[in-house]
C-alpha cells in the first residue's frame, strides 16, 4: 500500500517549487535533495518505496551519495534501490540534486541466483571430490539465498539411513550430527526430509526451530540446534531418474519466510546437487568394478599357478625325501620354506578378498582373520559375536570387515599386545545399528601428540562412507580402544 506524503517540512528554494508541482504528480520515484544531501522533497512513488511518509524524510539526510552506486548488497529480506542523480543550477546560485528510484531488488536476486546456479552447475562439471562439491552447493545457498545454514543429506541403498555429504557454514555442523540425528529418530521425532523423500516435492515448516526445542523426541540436537539463529525450514528432495537419493535442507534466518520463488530457487540448486551425486555413484561404480574384477582375477591366478606349483614342489619334495636322493637337511629346509610360501600365497588371497565373507558372512570372516593373526606368532584374539550371519549389504560388509582387519594390524605391528577382545554384532540399544570394537592390552598412546596414519585415516574414510562414527581412544589402565558405531545398517527390525 501507498505511503502518502505531506507537505514539506523544510523550505523549497525559490525556483525549484515549479519543478516541485512536476513530480508530485509524477509516477516515477523521486526525491529533491539539498546541498547537502537532505531530503526537501519527496513525492508518492517515492515514499512508499522508501516505506515512510514524506514528514519522516524531509530535513532527514538521505542514503544516496551524490555520486556513485546504490551501495552495498542490503540484508536478505531488505529491498534493493537503484538510484540516478541529476544536478539543478538554481538562479541563486544553490545547487539541488533530483534523485529517482527504482525497486530492482527481483532484478538482482534474479541475477544472482543464476550466478549461483551457473557456479553449481561448473562445480558438478569439474567436481574432484562429491563432498566438496556439495559443500560447495551449500555455501552457495547460504550466500546467495541469505539463509542460517544448509545440509546435503544422502541415503543407502535401503532408503531409511541418512548421512552428511555436504554443508554450509562448515563449522557449524558437528561430526557426529548424523548420529544425533539417528537417536532423534530412534525417539520417535519426525524429519522433515523423510516427509520430502516421500512425497517427492519440497516440504515448508514454519517456525521449525521452536517446534524441534519444544519436543523432547529432538533432544540429542537440542543443544546444536539452538547453537545458531534459524525459524523456517525448507526440505527439497534430490530426485535422480524419478528416484529420491537425498534431501536438501534449508535454515531460514528469523523473520524471513521463504517465498514460492525461493523454494523453486532452492529446488533448483537440489537438482544440481543430485546430478553431482548421479555423477559420482557412476565413477565410484565404474572404479569399483574395475577394481573388483581385478582382484578376482588375481586371486584367480595366484589359486591356478602359484599355489598349484607351490604344492606341487611340497609333493615331489616328499617323494625326494623317502628316496633318500639328497640329504635330509635340505630337504627339511626346501619342504619348511615351500609350506611357508604356500601359507603367504594363501593369506594373499584372503587379503585380496576373503572366502567366507561371500560364504558365511562378516563375523565369520573377521574370527578367520583373528585366528590368522594368532597364529601368525601375534596375540591371542578373542572374538565375541552372533553365530549367525549378519544381515548388511555387501559394500558395507566389506567396509566393516577392513576396520577390524585394520584394527587387528595396528594390535600386531604398533600396539605390541598379547591380548585383543574383539566384539562385534549389533548394538545392545538398537538390533540396526553395527558395533565393532577391538580393545588391546599393549602400550597404548598420547591422544595428544599422537599423530593419524594411514590406517587410522583409512579407519575413518570407511566409518564416514558407511554413515558411522569412529572412535580411537587411550585406555586407563593401558592399551588401546577402537570403537566402530554405524546406525541402520543392519537389517531386521528397528
């Protein structure tokens, strides 16, 4: 609506109350200023973009320079103003300024949401990493929607576990807000990202932060939650082939309500998010057949020639041995080194890809490589877990049988131990969530100048990759704690 002005407070110079009648009856925006920059004038257009009628102005210094732009980006909700000036030589040897304004505030979103947009589509062009790109994604959301903060959450094959695979400010989410977020659902609370998964379209919630504090179902959260200034949410699917991979979420700040513009804006930026996803399942699926196939086919050969040959060498050996054609110190020597050989080439191929992993599943194939260390001279492994096979998907399994094969090394090789308690199997609190946890009794270390290597960041990758959370701690009383958490990984009820 209209502000109306009122007459000017402060005195129209002699020669300008012409020009004066002129714009009062104008449609455009414009104001007159003084010499130094104070409104005398302004007229209907003008005060309602201003949003103050003209006796609130007038005698006021306005915000436009006498030259120059219309200033820098305002606040997110703020209108935008594009001014132009023009000097008046009056006979008294004054000058004033006429300055007509314009709303361009549609204009410059527009614009800017179609940098944000052409940046998102370049970054899923050249993205080396999916993490960063939707990281990225998000930090581009915050800038140019002006929200609180942003979330790229993907799900697994199953459709029911969600993990952080993006999000903006970066510092802002903690690493073990997924986890937070499990025990959330755990107590029953209900995430606005499901309902979007569900329907396929993006999902509105006003006054979403108050909602969450208020319920106790959101407790694991609370205290994150409440860390920032946020009100509305938005939920927009990432929507790959007619198939929902993820969720985009939106922190609006407070008093700014997300418009249908904004939202179609948001679920624009989803989109590109779920072709970056797309686009890295592809390439991961590409190299991991590749990678598969060649482990295969090298177990296959290290099985058809060199065990074969190994075990043929063991067998004419013993015929050598009861002919008595060579001394029997060499031939106890050639029969200890080809055994020994055999056993490498055979824990080659478990290495390369364990039997009973496909056979007989994880906890079978983590007590086989427990029994392995052992009697490889390291220390005596204890494994505790359920007889029968574990119920997860074959990547996952994978993932979590290298945690413990690499838990196990660290025992033999750094931890000097003689003895590891091995638990694996679902949680005590939850039949759907893994646990693995390997405890030792050797020397242990400084969480404080102990330095990751390797095997812990490698350790860790997976933990992330499967959506859980790793945990590598000092005991007391000496030795070292691994301690592997993943929620909904495993099937059966929950």
């Amino acid at each position: 609506m209209a502000v109306s002005p009122t007459a000017p407070t402060s005195p129209v110079p002699v020669g300008a109350d012409v020009l004066v009648a002129a714009l009062d009856v104008a449609a455009d925006a414009t104001a007159l200023l003084d010499e130094q920059g104070r409104y005398l004038y302004v007229n209907a257009a003008a005060c309602t973009l201003l949003g103050a009628p003209a006796d609130a102005l007038v005698g006021h210094p306005s915000p436009f320079p006498a030259t120059g732009d219309a200033g820098d980006r305002p606040a997110a909700g703020a209108r935008e103003l594009e001014h132009r000036e023009r000097v008046l030589d009056l006979p008294d040897g004054r000058r004033l300024t006429v300055v007509s304004l314009r709303d361009v505030t549609d204009v410059r979103v527009q614009r800017r949401r179609f940098t944000a947009f052409a940046t998102a589509a370049a970054n899923v062009a050249y993205a080396g990493s999916l993490r960063d790109t939707l990281d990225a994604i998000c930090a581009e959301l915050v800038e140019t929607a002006g929200l609180a903060g942003a979330q790229i959450f993907l799900i697994d094959a199953s459709g029911d576990r969600m993990r952080v695979h993006g999000a903006a400010p970066v510092d802002r989410w903690p690493p073990d807000f997924a986890l937070r977020l499990e025990e959330a659902r755990r107590r029953g609370a209900q995430l606005s990202s499901f309902a979007a998964l569900r329907s396929g379209r993006a999902v509105v919630t006003r006054r979403r932060k108050a909602q969450m504090l208020a319920d106790p179902r959101w407790a694991p959260l609370h205290g994150q939650l409440d860390g920032f200034a946020w009100d509305d949410f938005v939920a927009v699917p990432l929507v790959v082939r007619d198939r929902a991979v993820g969720a985009l979420n939106a922190y609006c700040r407070p008093g700014h309500e997300p418009a249908d513009d904004e939202v179609a804006f948001l679920t624009a930026m989803a989109d590109q998010a779920a072709v970056a996803v797309e686009n890295a399942r592809l390439v991961a699926e590409v190299r991991g057949a590749a990678a598969l196939d060649e482990r295969h086919r090298l177990a296959r050969e290290l099985h058809d020639s060199a065990c074969q040959r190994l075990f043929s060498m063991t067998l004419h050996l013993r015929a050598a041995e009861l002919t008595r054609h060579v001394p029997d110190t060499l031939l106890g020597t050639l029969d200890e080194l080809t055994h020994a050989a055999l056993d490498d080439m055979r824990a080659l191929i478990f290495e390369l890809r364990p039997t009973l992993l496909d056979t007989h599943g994880l906890v079978s194939a983590v007590r086989e490589q427990a029994a392995w260390v052992t009697t490889r001279g390291g220390p005596a492994v204890a494994v505790d877990g359920p007889a029968e096979r574990l119920e997860i998907a074959a990547d996952a399994e994978l993932d979590a049988y290298r945690v413990a094969q690499e838990a196990l090394h660290n025992c033999v090789k750094h931890a000097r131990a003689t003895r590891v308690d091995l638990r694996i199997g679902p949680a005590d609190d939850d039949p759907r969530t893994l646990l693995l946890e390997v405890v030792d009794d050797g020397v242990g270390f400084a969480p404080e100048t102990a330095a990751p290597g390797l095997g812990l960041v490698s350790m860790r990758e997976r933990a992330e990759r499967l959506g859980g959370h790793l945990v590598v701690e000092a005991r007391p009383s000496g030795g070292t704690v691994v301690r592997l958490v993943v929620p909904r990984v495993l099937g059966g009820a929950g």
